[in-house]
C-alpha cells in the first residue's frame, strides 16, 4: 500500500464497515424502537427514528392477562413451552451425540464412513417435503400436539450435525491420552467420561448452542403438530401476531423482541464457540 | 484393543442417532413417496399405484407459478448470496479493528428466528407506514409509496432481498476464512509481478478458493431451499398466490386445503431436485469426504 494512499484506504474502509453495520444492525433496531412505541405514533406520517416518549406499554400488555393480546395466548406459557421443548432436546441431543461421536470418532467399525455420511445427508433433506409425513406420523403415535412429540422430533433433526461436531472434535483429542487411563485400569467408559469429554467441552458447548438455537427458533413443524393454546411456543405466537399489522404493531415489535432474547444472549456470550462450530461443519449442511 | 466388542460397542452408541434419523427423516420420506402414488380422498387413502396425484398437480394452474417462483427463490437467491457474500466476505478478509468487530456482528441476522426476521422486515416493507417506501417516497425517488410485498411484480424478488439479508452473512464469513487462508506469498509474489488489486484477486485469491466457493454455492441452495418461515410469514404466498413457493405451497396444500394427493407429489418434486442438489453437493465436496473419512 502506497503511503499517500493511507488516508484514502482508511476512509474507504471505515465506509465501507459502516454500512455493512448498519445493513445488519438497523432491521432489528427498528424492530427493538417499535416495541417502545405508541399505537398513535406507529401510524404517523412522517415517521420519526427514536420513540416520542419510549413506553413499556407493550411489554405490559403481552403479559397482563386482561389485556386483549394476551386472551388467545397466553406469553408466560408459551415461554415456558420453548423453553421446556429447546432445554430438553438440547440435553437429549448433546447426550446421545456424545455417544455416537465418539464411536464415530475412536472405535473402527464396518461402514462407519458411510453412516456419518448418511447422518449429514439426511439433514438436507429436513424441509417442507417432510411436513405432510411427520404430520401423519406423529398423528399416527398419538404426538401431535404435544410438547414431547416436538421434543421427539427435534431431537431427531438435530442429532445428525451434533453427533459430527462432537466426533469431529474428539479426532484432534490424542487417542494416547485415553490409552493411557486404559491401560491403567480405566474401563472405556471411564476413559470417555473422565479424559476425553472435558477436553471435548468446547465442541459439547458449541453443539448445545447451535441446537437450543434452533429448536428455539423452529416454527414450521410446531405450526403443524401443536393445537390448544397451552402447548404452542413463543415463534407460533409472534407469527399469529400478523393480524396485529397496522393496529397495534408495537406488540409485534415487544413479542419480536423477547422471541429474539435467549438467542442473541447466546450469540454474545458464545460468540466463540459460535463461530467454531460455523467453521468447522457449517459446510457440511 | 478388542475390536470384536468394540464393533458391538460402536453399534449400540451410535443406534439411538440412527434410530432418530430412521424414525423422522427416512420415514418419512418413504411415506410421503408411497402417498403420492396412492389415491386420497379426504385424507382417508383409497387404493395404491396411481399417478393421478402427479396428474393433479401438473393440471393445476398454479403449478407453473409456483416452480417459477420456486427458480426465482433458489437461484436468483443463491446467485446473488455468494455474490454479494463474495464481496462482503472479500472486504472482511482485510486486517483491521472495524472488521473484526464486523465478522463477529455479522452473523445476528443468521441466528435471528426467521419468525423474527420476516416481522422486522415486513414491517420495514409495509405499504403505508413502512421506513423503506416513505424514505424513497420522501426522497423524491419515487412518487407514490412502493408496496413491496403487495405488488405482483416486486413481491418475489423483495423476498429475495430478505433472504439475501439472512443467510448473505453466513456465505460471507465462510468465503472470508477461505480468504484469509490464502497463501500471503502468492499474493506478495503477484503483487511483485506488478499484478493490481483486481488482477491479484481474479488470478490469485479467486483460483485459491474455488472449492469453498463451489461448495457454499450448492450449500446456500439447500438452504434457501429449505427456508420456508420466512416467505410464508411475510406474504402467505400472496398477493394472489404471487409468491407462493414449492415450500409455502406444500404447507398450503397440506393443512389448509388438505389436499393431501397433490401436497405430497408436490413434495416428491422437491425431494427430488433436493437429491439432485445434494449430488451436486456431494460431487463437489468429494475431495473433502475422502479427507475427512482418511482423518
């Protein structure tokens, strides 16, 4: 780089930076400000950037039980049904993926290549062409429209990738480390437990991460399976809130926000282990 | 070591993931092709070996609006992901406090719910009091406010733009790590050959990530093929039916029509080009695999 140049290529830069910033940034500012927002104020012309007087109204009114909004749904339970469904399939998944990445990982077994190969493929296929099938499915096992059924089955879509990013992980752990325990009277189990798995922490954290997230974030599936009111999750009730359009848009914009909260407290708090799971298997589907 | 029971082992770890997949995937997937051959009525099936579900779908009107919406999502979308993911991936790769804060940030709206995303964006769309119409309007740009999710003509590729939006950043950050990786010698080597900044990354970085470029080329079309929240929030399909998609028109036909017959010929047809992506996806990273099964 020519050094009059410096200058230039600095502002270039900055420039450049910012509005990539912006671009990322502004959709869910907007989003965040509505929240604090009147009614009133929503439907003014021309429209103003920081709220008039920022009011928590919103926040109130999703949450008191005698408000209009919160008659068909009811938002502390449907909290709590995410949280119930994405908690307890991200135990699920990092658990038994822990099992199987590590026989994929250190134990030599006729088609162990292909299987993986298969698991990773089969994540490809996890879209709308399955939503008619798993409806009839789960209907058929008696889960629909329950938090288990949702359990059950994210479980199932998430396994494939956690069980890679585990095995993955336990590769680059030195197979000297367990011989060794081995050979000192640990029985394989012990091994696994008090050798490898600390040291695969890192890539446990990050396979749990990326499953709460998106079990958290799921709707396609819970919009088919769950019915009554009391078992639907907190995507299933922000998306109903399109009849909110126009009319009351700061509800859209409080209910958008705590949908949005776990996930962004776990991409700030995780950000490393984010990042790394990206890297490593993102690729793979 | 014992290999015998340590393949008996290895078997029962990995049983309840395979079980898993077999159960809710394969399954699946099996059922929904037996379906498509089998004549439904009122959800209550009435005879296998029959191609009328094909028949019905291809009879229907909307069939051919709905694979050309569906061309215009996948490519259009994936075309212009990794391009501009390219360019922002490109300028993230440069050494510099602003975009190492940047490949961290950059990344929110991929982990947004895509619940979250279509009601940020909807309501940035709206036709009345939407901040992108009022902004063009006021700035003289165009005369009436634009409704970008009412409009026929804008509706597919306004979606587009959002989807763009959301899985750009990911595409990026990949191309960026394969940027950075590139060999600095080869680049100073270049440069000593009085090659410019453009000629350096046509003839040097382009060629040096190829493969991560073909790969997430074919991944990003899997994914926007997979995404459905995010049109089926922000339009329903609509107006019309105007940008209604292979994904949005299988949950449509599936729960709302219950038309059972033609949602799942329908859902054959993406099973189908899925497969043909995933060999595509497959044929790409082959080099790949093999490493990876050889680590």
């Amino acid at each position: 780089m020519n050094e009059s140049a410096r200058p230039f290529y600095w502002a270039f830069i900055s420039l450049c930076g910012i509005v990539i910033a912006v671009y990322v940034l502004f959709p869910i500012f907007w989003l965040f400000l509505a929240s604090f927002k009147t009614a009133e104020e929503l439907a003014q012309l021309p429209i103003g950037f920081w709220p008039q007087e920022a009011t928590l109204q919103a926040y109130r009114d999703l949450f008191d039980s005698g408000s209009q909004s919160s008659q068909l749904l009811n938002w502390p339970t449907l909290i709590s049904n995410s949280f119930i469904i994405a908690v307890t399939s991200t135990i699920i998944v990092v658990i038994l993926g822990t099992l199987a990445g590590y026989a994929f990982a250190r134990l030599k077994f006729p088609g162990r290549d292909l299987i993986l190969g298969g698991l990773l493929v089969s994540r490809m296929f996890q879209g709308a062409a399955l939503l008619l099938p798993t409806y009839r499915l789960m209907n058929s096992l008696g889960l629909q429209d329950s938090l288990l059924g949702l359990i059950l089955l994210y479980s199932a879509f998430g396994l494939p990738f956690a069980t890679w990013i585990i095995a993955s992980s336990l590769r680059e752990i030195p197979v000297e480390l367990e011989e060794s325990a081995m050979m000192d009277g640990a029985s394989r189990l012990q091994a696994m437990v008090m050798v490898v798995l600390p040291l695969a922490t890192p890539a446990l954290i990050t396979a749990a991460m990326w499953h709460f997230v998106g079990a958290w974030s799921e709707f396609a599936f819970a919009s088919i399976l769950l019915e009554s009111s009391a078992n639907k999750t907190v995507t299933i009730g922000l998306a109903s809130f399109v009849e909110l359009f126009t009319l009351e848009f700061q509800k859209v914009g409080a209910a958008a926000t705590l949908v949005a909260m776990p996930i962004m407290v776990v991409f700030f708090f995780g950000q490393r282990y984010f990042t790394r799971g990206l890297l490593a298997g993102a690729v793979k589907g | 070591m014992n290999t015998s029971s340590d393949r008996w082992l290895a078997y029962f770890m990995i049983l309840p993931v395979v079980a898993a997949v077999l159960a809710f995937v394969i399954g699946p997937t099996w059922d929904v092709a037996t379906l498509s051959l089998t004549q439904v009525v009122m959800g209550q099936e009435r005879g296998f070996g029959t191609l009328n579900n094909f028949r019905a779908l291809a009879a229907d009107p909307m069939f051919a609006l709905v694979l050309k919406n569906t061309a215009i999502w996948i490519l259009g979308g994936t075309i212009l992901c990794v391009m501009t993911g390219l360019a922002v991936g490109t300028f993230l790769a440069i050494d510099s406090k602003m975009t190492t804060g940047l490949r961290a940030l950059i990344l929110l709206p991929w982990v947004l719910p895509d619940v979250v995303t279509a009601m940020a964006w909807k309501w940035m769309l709206h036709g009345q009091v939407g901040v992108i119409g009022s902004t063009l309007q006021s700035a003289g740009l165009t005369e009436q406010q634009i409704s970008f999710l009412g409009d026929p003509d804008l509706v597919m590729w306004t979606l587009v733009v959002v989807l763009i939006w959301r899985k750009m950043p990911l595409v990026a950050l990949i191309l960026c790590a394969a940027i950075r990786s590139v060999p600095n010698e080869q680049i100073e080597a270049s440069r000593m050959d009085g090659a410019n900044a453009f000629e350096r990354f046509r003839f040097v970085v382009i060629p040096n990530i190829a493969f991560s470029l073909t790969a997430v080329t074919v991944i990003s079309m899997i994914w926007i093929t997979a995404e459905f929240a995010l049109p089926w929030i922000m339009t329903g399909g609509g107006p019309a039916n105007t940008s209604q998609i292979m994904s949005t028109y299988i949950y449509q036909q599936s729960f709302e029509f219950f038309s059972w017959g033609v949602a799942s010929a329908m859902s054959v047809v993406n099973l189908v080009m899925l497969m043909v992506i995933v060999a595509l996806y497959l044929y790409v990273n082959r080099k790949s695999w093999a490493t990876g099964a050889a680590s």
